[in-house]
C-alpha cells in the first residue's frame, strides 16, 4: 500500500510564533487519520499547511509521494480538496449554491457542469430545490453539505476536514458524519480529520495523533483508545475530560 | 422547598419582515436552591428563556408570562430601575465567551470592584480585598497579578472565570449561566465547572444552567429540561436521564458518537412535527 | 390584475428560486423592497429622478435660451416675476433657463466622475489589499499622497496644469476623488481574504485575479457605490468650486457654481442672482446624500443576511 500523505518533521512558524513543532505523519490510501487536541495545539495549522494556506517553515510534505514546494500546482487541487469548521464563513454570501458549485469546474474548464452540480447535490441528500437559493436561506447542516459537495465536485483523492461538525448541533453532526462516512466508503477516499473531540476522532478514524502546544503527543489506534490503551497522561486527561463533569474530582 | 423563582407560560416572539417569530412559547417551571439545566439545540428557545427571566430581551422582542415571579417580586411588573437593581445584585448571568462580556478598557480587578460598589456592597480597601478574594474562589492563582490585567491579556479560561467572579461577587440567589464553558477547551471547561459548582454550593444559589450539551448539563445539574422548538418537551431528574420518555431526549443522546461503542452508521433524530405542535 | 401581481410578488419572494435569473431577481427586490420601505431614501430617489428628466427634457423645459445675452437695458438684474421665474441675471438671461440647461452639466460631471474614480479606487483598493506585501505598500503610499492635499487644492493644481474647462476639471476631479474608494475596498478586502470562502476559492485553483474579479470586488462593490452616491455631493461642490474660481465651466455656459461667482457682485441687492443656483446644488446634494444612506441600508449584506 502507498502512503497517500507523508508529513516529516513539519514545523509552521507565524512570525516568532512556532504552531507547529516536529510533527511527523503517513496516511495510507484510504484511510482516515484523525488529529486531536485542544486550541493551540497546531492541529489546523497541520493541515492548512498541507493545503497550501500555512507556510511550511521546515520539513516536508509529500501527497501520493510527491513532494510539495511553496506554490501548489492545479493538478493538486483536483486531489486534495477540504471542508472547513465554519459552515456560516466557508459559502460566499453573494453566491447561489449553483454558483458556489459550478466555480471549481469553470476554474478547471471541466465540462457538463449542469450534470456535476445536479449529482453532487445528489450525493450530499439536498436534492436540486437547493440549487438556486442563497447560503443566509440554509441551515448550519445544510451548508455543510453544500461544503462538501463543493469539495467532491472535483473528484478528489484526499479530503482535509477541519472541525467538519464542530459548529453544528449534535443530530446535525450525526448526520454529516453519517454522510461523510458514506461518501468516503463509495469513493475510496482518504481522510484527514482534525476535531477536538476524541469521541468524534475516534467514530471516524482508524489512527490518530493527539497533539499539544504544536508538538505530537501519542500516536495510538482507536481501537486503542477505546480499550483504554494509552501511555501518556495528557491523552488520559483528555479522554476524563470528555466523559463529562463529575462531582467531587 | 421554597421556590427561589416560578415562571408560568413564559413567551417570547421577534416580529419579523416575514411575520413574527415566536422563539419561547410557553415555557413554565419553578426553581429552587437547585441546579437546573435547560437544554436544546440551537433555535429551541433555551437561550431567549434564559434573556427573558434576566429582562435582556432585546427591545423590538415582546415576553408575555402568567406569572414571572422572583423570590416574591413580580418581574413584570417592576420598573426598569428596579430590574437594573436586581440584575447583578440578586440575579447574574454568565455567558458564553468572556471577550464579549467583560470591558475590554478596564482592568479585571477594577470591573469587579466597579460591580461591587454598583450594588452598594462596600467601595475602597473593603472591596479591594473582596475582589482578591473572590479572585482567590475561581481559583486563579495569582489574584494580586490577575486584578491588575485588561480582559485581552488573559486566556479564555482565565477571562471566563474572571467572569464568574465579577457576576458572584455580589452573592446573587440566582444565577443564569448561557453556555459558560462552551467556548472553552474540554480541559478547562471542566475546572471551571467545578468551581461554578463549589460556588454555587457554599452559597445555596440557585443555577440555571443553558447548554447544548445533554451529557455535560445531566452530569452537572439536579434537574434537565429538554426544550425544542419553543417549549419544554421533557422533564426529568438528571441521574434520570437514560429512562427518558420523549422520542427527542433519547434521540439527542443516541445521536452523539460515544467512545468504545462503535455504532456505524449514528443514529440520527427523526424529527416530528408533533414534538413542535 | 391584482392575482397576476400577487404571484409575481411570490415568484420573487420564493424561497426555492428554480433558476439563476429567479433567485437573482428575488434578490434584487428583497433590496428594492427594503429601499422603498425608507421614505427619504425614496425622496432622494425622486430628487435625482427629477434631475435627470429635467436635463433630458431641458430644451422642452426651458424657456428661454441660456447663453444668448438678454437687452441689457431691459432684461438685466429682473426680480423674480411670472415672466421670468427666477430672475434674470446682469447678461439679461433667464435664470431658470441657465439652471435647466445647467443641470445637464451637473450630471454629466457626477456620472463621468463616479464612471473613472469609482472602478480605478476599487481597482487599487482590491488588489492592493488582496495581495499584501510590497504591492500593498506601494500603491497605498501613492493613495495616501493624494488624500494628503485637500481636494479643491489638487484639483486646482490639476486644472491648473491642463487648463480650465469643464472637461479638465472632470478629470482633475476624477483624479482627486478615487482614493477614499482605494481605501473602503482595501479595507474591505483585508476582512474578507482570510475568510474561509476565500480559502475554499484558493484550495479551487483559482488565480489571484480570478479570486480578485470574481468573489472580492463584487462583496466590495456595494459599500464603494454608498460612497460615491454620498460623495457626488462634495463632486459637484468641488466643480462649482472650480466654476467659482473660473477654472471649471467657462462662461457663457451656466454651470451652477460659475452662476454663483457671477452672482456673488450683487448678492446684497439682487440675492436671487446667486441664491437660485445655490438652492439648486443644494437640492441636487441633499437628494444624492439621501440615496446613498437608503442604498447602504438596502445594500448592506448583514440585513441581507437576515
């Protein structure tokens, strides 16, 4: 099996600022890799800078074995696509869905536009009522999955999803995650999922990596996890914490 | 028990261009010394029940309510001054993220001293040391270093806990709490709800506790309601939270992914509209 | 009738537009609908519509000529009368006839200002903002120049260096005015850029001028037109200004601002010399201010959001 992303010894510097310290990851085709921890802990930043919107200070990053330079070539965006945490900030405000939609294929002169965009809101359970309305006329959940249509769009290998559901009410979250297992198992997609919820990372991912202050912590299997498995104390902190409050702890 | 506060068909509708929107639509429960818990997904009204009792509505919104009584005083009808005298002094409301709620111009120490002398309960050196100790009570562990900091100079946790000092420093008997931790880490949102806890439990406060989160609020509260859309649609005791009656309660707790239970694909609501009617 | 306009309202008002052109136009009369609701934005509205007839019928209207001289022993420094509406001035001409025909130029100044500044200010502004760094540095100290000197003052020197005439002073004014636009679509821009919307039209592909054209400025666009239909009264200020001075409009043509210089010698005895004109601008001014602060509450897209 070929790793579908490299990550070595990444560091990501904003100004004096270190957001990201050392991290090393693979992802194998097809798998859905987690990444965990609470704010500051560099986990967006890891994959903004895959995404080409954080400046790789050191170190590398190989998709399908290539390594990436400074400028993303087009062809990568046709394999890498990602979902943001904000479903009210990741839509245009002046643009219909069908405008949001038929964007990346007119950026990529693909053709049968009105086919693609018909199928994708197919895929993603909204149907073509939604097509022509504008994103203030849709909820949270709704927009999500126009976000992840519009992602789909372009038929991509690798899907980057930072805090997909984080923003959304628990029964909306069921449901996007619902639909972005369903969608990864009919397209063999690769995952890489940043939450800050270990229930979530775990529902969803194989294998994670549980980060702290820009540096990894552990790197343990959700299986592991579940049993309990862990060896160090922050990752054990974390999952007490998100068992709820107990009285008298 | 006597109840601390009684609220009979509580309503609240915004007019709006395309008609008016009612958010609460008649909501009605008694509170005592106790910790209750509302709880909802966001449009269910949790909020604006939360607003009402407080008399921050926002003022094109009307509330209308058989009965909105705190601990004998009938909050319909006293005046706006009154209101304002009960508002911090007896009844405080922490919200969701501390950036927006504390003066971002004024030093924490001096915020919680102003409300100190706000409601008359001491000014000068005596209030100085209540503050540090109140200070001391959220469990921030240099007082003296905090009093003297802006509101942006400190974490989220530590600006939300200045917070609740600032709001339990003039040892209100009712406090209304609006998603205080939501916008915090799951590491500290748990410090900071043993503190709320601690604090409302030395003072016998009453605590009404607005979240999203039916598993954190039943852990923390004696007592949950579950809201949707508008109205209450189920009552229970909160360590009888798994018995749940209503369709909507046990779906909201099913929905959640929960660690070492695999469930592939999650259970989703199937929302009714007779839950809504 | 009444059924036909019932449907059309609902057709606009869908909240399932089955099409580009429907849910376009339910937008545009979702702000037209907000705009009519403000009655002195719709006063304004009837100002400037009343303008426009007034200089496209100006030869039906007008009933004298403008510039041909009147007797001078006869027709100078009339009062105001049934015959001669507003008076007459010291060349014997109607001044209702001068303003009617007047207001023409008016126009014209605004709408070829608004047509140069307003694209050049978003042009800069845009790009300037959107790409940060050294192109930012540059192009906003060369914006930053021009809004050091007040504007009659580099307009003057401007006209000064083409040489007077309404043409000229256009273009003076035009080169004055874009740097307050530069400076709302930069500002704009920087909120935007690191929206996730942006980022999303970033992880397309898309190029810096695509993402520039086609998702920045149209976001941009609606506080810049605020702007200039709040500006166009300092416009026709600045060129009344000018006319004053004698480096806009040159006589006989009846520019309203020329009209008040030449009216300004006989203020105290024949006021109406001078005041018809400067009623005018200040009609002219009131009513553009007003469209402007109807247009930023119709266009604003927080309401829009709601």
């Amino acid at each position: 099996m070929t790793d579908a992303l490299t990550i070595s010894d990444l560091v990501v510097e904003f100004d004096d600022f270190r957001a990201v310290d050392g991290v090393s990851l693979s992802v194998r085709e097809g798998e859905s890799f987690g990444l965990v921890g609470e704010s500051g802990s560099g986990k967006s930043t890891v994959l903004r800078a895959v995404a080409g919107l954080a400046p790789i200070t050191a170190g590398t990053i190989a998709v399908g074995g290539e390594t990436l330079g400074r400028t993303r070539s087009k062809d990568f965006y046709r394999r890498v696509q990602m979902v943001f945490q904000d479903p009210y900030g990741s839509l245009h405000p002046r643009h219909t869905i069908d405008r949001a939609l038929a964007e990346p294929l007119a950026v990529h002169g693909i053709g049968d536009a009105e086919q693609r965009i018909v199928k994708a809101l197919e895929e993603v359970g909204l149907g073509t009522g939604f097509r022509f309305r504008y994103p203030h006329q849709l909820s949270g959940g709704q927009r999500q999955r126009v976000a992840i249509a519009r992602a789909l769009i372009l038929e991509p290998k690798v899907l980057l999803l930072d805090e997909p559901t984080s923003a959304l009410d628990a029964s909306v979250q069921a449901e996007v995650l619902n639909l972005l297992e369903e969608v990864r198992r009919k397209r063999g997609l690769t995952y890489i999922l940043v939450s800050h919820d270990l229930a979530v990372v775990t529902h969803m991912c194989e294998r994670l990596l549980v980060m702290q202050h820009g540096k990894p912590v552990e790197l343990l299997t959700s299986a592991d996890l579940a049993a309990r498995r862990i060896e160090t104390p922050y990752t054990r902190e974390l999952m007490v914490a998100s068992e709820g409050f107990k009285r008298g702890a | 028990m006597s109840a601390l506060l009684e609220v009979e068909n509580l309503r609240v509708s915004f007019p709006t261009r395309s008609g008016v929107v009612e958010a609460v639509r008649g909501v009605s429960f008694t509170l005592g010394r106790e910790r209750l818990g509302i709880v909802g997904e966001s449009g269910s009204g949790k909020s604006q029940t939360g607003r009402a009792i407080l008399g921050l509505t926002p003022p094109h919104a009307t509330v209308s309510a058989d009965r909105l009584v705190f601990d004998g005083i009938d909050l319909l009808c006293v005046s706006a001054k009154e209101r304002r005298a009960l508002r911090g002094k007896r009844i405080a409301m922490v919200l969701q993220d501390p950036k927006f709620s504390l003066n971002p111009v004024m030093r924490i120490g001096d915020q919680i001293m102003e409300t100190l002398a706000a409601h008359g309960r001491g000014t000068g050196a005596e209030a100085r040391r209540r503050t540090l100790a109140m200070l001391e009570a959220v469990q921030i562990r240099h007082p003296e270093r905090v009093f003297r900091l802006y509101p942006h100079e400190v974490s989220g946790g530590m600006g939300q806990r200045a917070m609740i000092a600032m709001m339990l420093v003039a040892e209100p008997d009712l406090l209304i709490a609006d998603e205080p931790t939501s916008a915090l880490d799951v590491t500290v949102q748990l410090q900071v709800l043993s503190i709320l806890d601690k604090l409302v439990a030395e003072r016998g406060m009453g605590l009404i506790f607005v979240s999203h989160d039916l598993r954190l609020v039943s852990s923390f509260c004696d007592r949950v309601l579950v809201m949707y859309a508008g109205r209450v649609v189920e009552e229970i005791a909160a360590d009888r939270l798994h018995q749940s009656q209503h369709p909507y309660t046990q779906g909201l707790l099913n929905c959640l992914p929960k660690l070492g239970q695999s469930q592939h694909p999650l259970p989703v609501l199937d929302r009714k509209p007779e839950w809504a009617a | 009738m009444k059924n036909d306009a019932q449907t059309w309202r609902e057709w606009l008002t869908s909240e399932r537009p089955a099409s580009r052109r429907q849910a376009r136009l339910g937008r545009a009369y979702a702000a037209w609908s907000r705009f009519v609701d403000n009655r002195l934005a719709m006063a304004g509205l009837f100002i400037i519509l009343a303008l426009l007839l007034v200089a496209i019928f100006a030869d039906v209207i007008a009933p004298y000529s403008a510039v041909t001289d009147g007797d001078l022993r006869t027709a100078r420094l009339l009062p105001p009368s049934a015959e001669h509406w507003f008076g007459t001035d010291d060349q014997g001409r109607d001044i209702f006839a001068r303003l009617v025909h007047g207001s023409r130029i008016t126009l014209f100044v605004v709408v070829l200002v608004a047509v140069i500044a307003a694209p050049v200010g978003l042009l800069i502004g845009t790009v300037s903002g959107y790409a940060g760094g050294w192109i930012d540095a540059v192009l906003m100290r060369i914006t930053d120049i021009f809004l050091a000197f007040p504007r009659l003052v580099l307009a003057l020197a401007f006209v000064a260096a083409l040489g007077p005439g309404i043409v000229n002073a256009v273009i003076a004014i035009a080169i004055t005015s874009w740097p307050p636009y530069a400076r709302i679509a930069r500002a704009e821009t920087l909120t935007l850029r690191h929206a996730d919307y942006i980022n999303a039209v970033r992880l397309m592909g898309a190029s810096p001028a695509r993402i520039i054209a086609r998702h920045i400025t149209p976001l941009c666009v609606s506080s810049v037109i605020i702007r200039v239909t709040l500006d166009m009264a300092g416009i026709i200020l600045t060129a009344a200004g000018l006319g004053f001075l004698g480096l806009g409009a040159q006589p006989p043509s009846p520019e309203w601002g020329a009209m008040i210089a030449s009216g300004r010698r006989f203020v105290l005895d024949q006021w109406w010399v001078a005041a018809a004109p400067g009623v005018a601008i200040f009609i002219v001014s009131l009513g553009f201010n007003l469209l402007g602060d109807g247009l930023r509450d119709a266009l604003d897209p927080k309401a829009a959001g709601q």
